[in-house]
C-alpha cells in the first residue's frame, strides 16, 4: 500500500457518572496545584460549580474563577483569562463548561506563555510551530454539554472581533491532559440547547466520514459516534432525566471530536461565517445547513451513504436515506428547516460566501467548496430546497 498518512488520538479521558469527584486527583495527575477555572456566567451561578469549587478546596487545591465567556467567544475573552491567570500566578486551567468555556480556558492556557499575537496561531500551514511550547500550561476539561468535544480537542475557535470572522488557534499541546465526563453535569441542560448540541456532534461526526483521505479509524469512529446520536438524541431531548442517554450523547460528543481531525466541510465553513455574524448557536447552526450540504455533496459520496444507511438500518438506502434521516431528527429535536428560523437573512450573503471559501474547514470538503458553491448551499438553506 503507497498510503501515508498521519493520526492522533485523545488524551486520558475519565468517563462516567459522578466522576466528578475526581477533579483533584485529575489536576494532581495533570501538574497543577493553582488552577484558574474557565468557565461562562451561565455555569458560575450553578451548584454544580459550587460543588465543584467546595471539592478542590477541600483537596487543598482551591480555584478562582473566570467567566468572561460568551457564546461564540472573542478575543477579548482569551485577553482578559490570560491577565487573569498571569495576575493570580496560576499553573495550569480548569475549562468547565460547554464548547465555548473549553475554547477559552484551552486557548488561554495555551497564550499565556507566547509572546506572539495570538492570530499568529492561526490553524494555517505550520503556524503551530511559531508557537514556544514550553510556555503552554496544561489543561483539565470538564465538559457540561454534548456537542463540540472541545474536551478531547487540540484547538479553540474565537471571533476576531475587528474582522468579525472565527479563526481556529491550534497546538498539539492544547489538548487537555484529562477530561472528566460525567453525564450527571449535563442533566440540566434545556432541551434546545441538548439538540442543538447533539447535532453538532453528529455533524462533526458525519463530516469527519465524508472528508476525503485514508483515515479508517476515524471514519469507524464517526459511524459508530452517528449510531449513538441516531439511538440517543431524540430521547434525551425529550427526557432531560435520562441518564444513560446523557452518557451516550457525551461519548458522541467525544467521538466527533476525536474523529474530525480527518477534516470537516461545507457545514462548518458556512456555520463559521454564520455564527460570527449573527451570533447564531454553531451547533444549532449547522444542523440547518447538513441536509442541504449532503445533497450538494451527494455526487462524491454516494458510496460512502450507502454504507452509512446500511450501518444505521436506515430504510431508504444511500444520500437519499441519510438526508431523510436527518430531515426526520431534525424535525423530532426543533432544529428549524431553514435559516429564517435563526432570524438569519440573505443580506450578507457576499460576505459569508466569502468567508466560507476562506475557512480552514471548507478544504475538507469532499467537493471543492468555493464562493459559488457556499453561495449555492447557502441559497438552498434559505429558501428551504433540497
């Protein structure tokens, strides 16, 4: 075989309910003794924390907190963490929250030894390495939402605030030295954050089995990841209580993550733009457009549908049963059909076009995702036409 190719895995990940207990034993075992946890104002005010907060301080290992997070993350965020952690002499980053606190708390562990500006690191060629990897403090992730697998990542997405486009920063060594996941602390999620959540990762999950590539491990990491979302999301957003659903969906959420490093695609090179623009939920976001960017697509991986169907006892085989599939979920979780649900309009369709060209996801397309192409899915989304 004349196939070369390079993979990576994620790091030690400690699943299970309750297992939030073992946060202090997770930062001895990851180097820190004064963390700064990350996390948003959602979560701060939440007995969870609370929980949390009292279990460190009785391990001797207490944190202070920072919750200048917002959803869809700017730079301002990572500035303000990074003097955050420089003024308290932290050694290290608790990221406790969804995929927006784990962006942050990563992307301020990992700036808070570079000297650089931090678009410097941009996911771009080899930027990466510009990058002084002695400087990057290490990082415990505590996700708290099934969506983004930023827990088990090894890059954060942030707003340029001046150009209004989402930029991905990336280190190897952003990757969390462990991550709890424990379903318990996802229990209070509302049922439109669960979904749009949830869909996310199935996104990422299909994305990462249609880039193109020779990555067999990822791709049967996907499917099986899809399996789980097919089985658990609808449950869970209906019974918010369903635990074994939570961990399921938690998993996925870790799958995808695990599984798009093979690459991702038109949904998150249109999400981007989309969700820098119009403050849009990404993952919410990019269960709008996956139908429309899986018939764009359905010339290239006709093949690979018709596997995915049979993997998930779908009735109608092939792009037709997966889109239909999808359609029925969305449908069953209040994911809207068209981008008018986002109270996102064709106004600014030049701009994101553009931007999604530029994306680094849009390369892994399985078709060349271009301006027209964007232009194209994204007019679809709009009015509603498959």
């Amino acid at each position: 075989m004349s196939v070369k190719a390079n993979w990576n895995y994620p790091t030690s990940i400690r699943f299970g309910a309750g297992r939030i207990a073992e946060l202090p034993d997770a930062l001895k075992a990851a180097g820190i003794a004064r963390p700064l946890l990350v996390t948003d104002p959602g979560i701060r005010s939440l007995p969870m924390l609370a929980a949390a907060l009292k279990t460190l301080e009785s391990a001797g290992r207490p944190a202070a907190v920072f919750s200048e997070v917002q959803g869809n993350p700017v730079d301002a965020n990572v500035e303000a963490g990074v003097a955050a952690y420089r003024a308290g002499g932290h050694d290290g980053v608790i990221a406790f929250g969804g995929g927006s606190a784990l962006d942050v708390g990563k992307v301020v562990a990992f700036m808070v030894g570079q000297t650089r500006p931090m678009w410097d690191f941009e996911d771009i060629g080899d930027w990466w390495t510009r990058a002084d990897p002695a400087g990057i403090a290490p990082v415990v992730a505590v996700p708290t939402t099934a969506g983004t697998g930023s827990e088990v990542g090894r890059a954060g997405v942030i707003t340029d605030s001046a150009s209004h486009t989402k930029k991905v920063i990336f280190h190897p060594r952003m990757m969390p030295v462990v991550t709890i996941c424990d379903p318990e602390l996802t229990v209070g999620l509302p049922p439109r954050l669960t979904a749009g959540t949830g869909m996310d990762a199935l996104a990422h999950c299909l994305e990462a089995y249609c880039a193109p590539g020779y990555h067999p491990m990822a791709e049967g990491i996907a499917v099986e990841g899809m399996r789980l979302v097919k089985e658990n999301l609808a449950r869970v957003v209906a019974d918010g209580a369903d635990i074994e659903a939570r961990g399921h969906m938690l998993t996925a959420a870790a799958m995808g993550a695990t599984a798009f490093q093979k690459g991702l695609g038109g949904m998150h090179a249109l999400s981007h733009p989309v969700g820098a623009l119009y403050n849009t939920h990404h993952g919410m976001t990019n269960a709008v457009f996956m139908p429309y960017v899986l018939a764009f697509n359905d010339r290239a991986i006709a093949d690979k549908m018709a596997r995915l169907a049979m993997w998930l006892g779908l009735k109608t085989p092939g792009t037709a049963g997966v889109v239909d599939w999808v359609l029925r979920l969305r449908e069953d979780v209040g994911v809207p059909h068209t981008l008018a649900g986002l109270d996102v309009d064709g106004g600014r369709i030049d701009e994101i076009a553009a931007a999604a060209e530029a994306d680094p996801t849009a390369g892994g397309n399985p078709v060349p995702f271009d301006r027209a192409a964007a232009r194209r899915v994204f007019l679809a989304a709009l009015d509603g036409k498959l």
